[in-house]
C-alpha cells in the first residue's frame, strides 16, 4: 500500500467514496447469515452479513420476481448446462489494493431476461430493433399472473381455455416449471414448459396481450422454439420476459415493472422485474 502513488484528486475521491459509504450503509437490521456469500466469491460473508429479501416494504407489497444470478444456474447454450463463473475481482484488498472492483461477464440471454425482435429475425437485428427500442410503456403496468394447466405445453386450446379478458395488456404465465423448481435445477432441463406455436398465434389473433412472461429460459417449449419465437417477435409489438421467478406469489393482478439494462445493439437483456401488490 505504501507503494501505492496517488494524484491527491484520487485520494480526496476515494477518502469520499468511504465515508459515503459508511453514512449509507444500513445498520440497523437484524443481523444473520444466511450461508450465501454474495457472489459465489472466495472470502465467506462476515457473520453479521446483510439481509437477503424477496418482497418489501409494508405486508409484503413488492415482490421480487427476478432470479439472483448464481454460477450454478441452468444455461442451455455453448454446449453448457449452466451458467458457470460470470463474477470476478479485477481488483482486491486482499491484493493490495485500495478497493474491490470486479469484472462482470454474462450470456444476453442469462437468468431473469428479455428478448427484442432482432433475437429471431435477422432483418430486425440489422435494422436496430434491440433492446434500447423496447417500449418501457409495455413493461410496466397493470399485470395479470395466471396458472396454465399443468398437464400440457401452452398450446392454442390452453390459451382459449384460461379466458383472458380483452384489454389484458400483460400476462405471466406460470406453468410446471415453478413446481419444478427448474430454475433452480444446474442442469438445463429440456423439457421445460412454453408455448406452442398454435398458442403463441392464437394469443396474438385473439388477445391484446403485448408482454409474455414465463418462468423458465424460453417463452417456446423446446419442440416449437423458432417458429414460436417467430410468431410472437414478428410484429415488434410483444415484448418477452423469461425465466421469471414466480414462486410464492398469489395468482391476481398486480402493477408490474420491469427494466432492461439499455443496450443498443443487443438482442437481449438482463431484466429486473418486481411485482407491487
Ligand atoms: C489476488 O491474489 C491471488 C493470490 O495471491 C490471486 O489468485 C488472484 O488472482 C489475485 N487477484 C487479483 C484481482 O489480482
Ligand atoms: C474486499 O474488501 C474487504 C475489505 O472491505 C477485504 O477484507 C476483502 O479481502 C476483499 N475481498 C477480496 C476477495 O479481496
Ligand atoms: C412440453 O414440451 C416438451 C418438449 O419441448 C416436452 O418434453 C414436455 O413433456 C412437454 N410438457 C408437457 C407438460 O406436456
């Protein structure tokens, strides 16, 4: 450390960053530790570590429904059944230096994310449909959360038989996966559930449905997975998010929102998404 040379505008800033650090940090939390360590990184979570929540504020009223990304999540591409390491240090105390800083590296497609239109039709990609034009308008709002039949794959007779008013705007659609548990699963499971393509099409002819939430990598069941993606990227005007945590929370209508990182040029996106009651 004593090595180190700073210009004194570096040091003035870093003197800042800790003590706004210090004035932020909450400390008045019941203190326990879960067994998580925040990043699957080496160094075990100090004994009084931070609280890990799914809902917040007052009786629950806003529902985390995005995974946390963990190394051990199932990815089903590259050849690979899960994610694998995507976190890193660059810089370390440990090592000397006078911060942590890591590196973050992760599939567009990773965890709790969205499609844009490019993903699926190369004239789209090509003509900058990407994530930066998703219309935030449609990813937050007025949601309904619904069960689908667990015996079957969404097909159109699915669609027709879950009566899904006029108007609705934006469905999650939540399926044997979340009983599954396959999100939680390392290993990438094929036979997840989704949409067929005759379910995909007859949501597109006889709803007003403009954003497809599921709960596993993939909007489409395996089986149907072009075709599906086909139908319901073709118009630009369906926005999908996948692999959405929907566990432990009450079929209904909630305020949903949803935010993309805003990457011009990509064809999908890490997404948060919360639920408010
Ligand atoms: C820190 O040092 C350890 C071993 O001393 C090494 O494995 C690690 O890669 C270093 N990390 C950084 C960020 O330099
Ligand atoms: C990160 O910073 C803390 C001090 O706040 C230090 O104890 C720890 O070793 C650092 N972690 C790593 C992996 O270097
Ligand atoms: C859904 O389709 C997949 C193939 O993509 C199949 O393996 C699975 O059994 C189907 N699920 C149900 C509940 O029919």
């Amino acid at each position: 450390m004593a090595k180190l040379k700073m210009s004194s505008t570096l040091l003035l800033l870093s003197v800042l960053l800790v003590s706004l650090a210090a004035i932020s940090s909450p400390s008045a939390h019941p203190a326990y530790d879960d067994g998580t360590d925040s990043c699957g990184l080496v160094g075990a979570a100090p004994k009084a570590g931070p609280v890990r929540r799914e809902v917040y504020g007052e009786g629950g009223r806003i529902i985390d429904i995005t995974h946390f990304y963990r190394e051990d999540m199932p990815f089903g591409e590259w050849g690979r059944v899960d994610l694998g390491q995507f976190l890193w240090l660059r810089m370390s105390m440990a090592n000397g230096s006078l911060y942590n800083f890591s590196e973050l590296k992760l599939p567009a497609h990773a965890g709790t994310h969205v499609d844009a239109p490019g993903h699926m039709f190369k004239d789209y990609f090509d003509a900058g449909f990407d994530i930066d034009t998703l219309d935030l308008d449609v990813l937050n709002g007025p949601a309904l959360l619904v069960d689908v039949p667990r015996d079957k794959n969404i097909t159109a007779e699915v669609m027709e038989s879950l009566h899904i008013p006029r108007g609705v705007r934006r469905v999650l659609f939540r399926t044997l996966n979340t009983d599954k548990k396959l999100m939680w699963k390392k290993e990438f499971d094929t036979s997840f559930v989704g949409f067929m393509k005759d379910g995909a099409q007859w949501l597109v002819d006889n709803t007003d449905i403009k954003l497809v939430g599921i709960d596993y990598l993939s909007v489409a069941a395996l089986v149907d997975l072009i075709p599906t993606h086909l139908v319901f990227l073709e118009s630009r005007e369906i926005i999908l998010v996948e692999a959405l945590k929907l566990e432990n929370v009450e079929a209904g209508i909630y305020s949903l929102h949803c935010l993309p990182l805003r990457l011009r040029g990509a064809e999908g996106s890490p997404i948060r998404c919360i639920l408010i009651k």
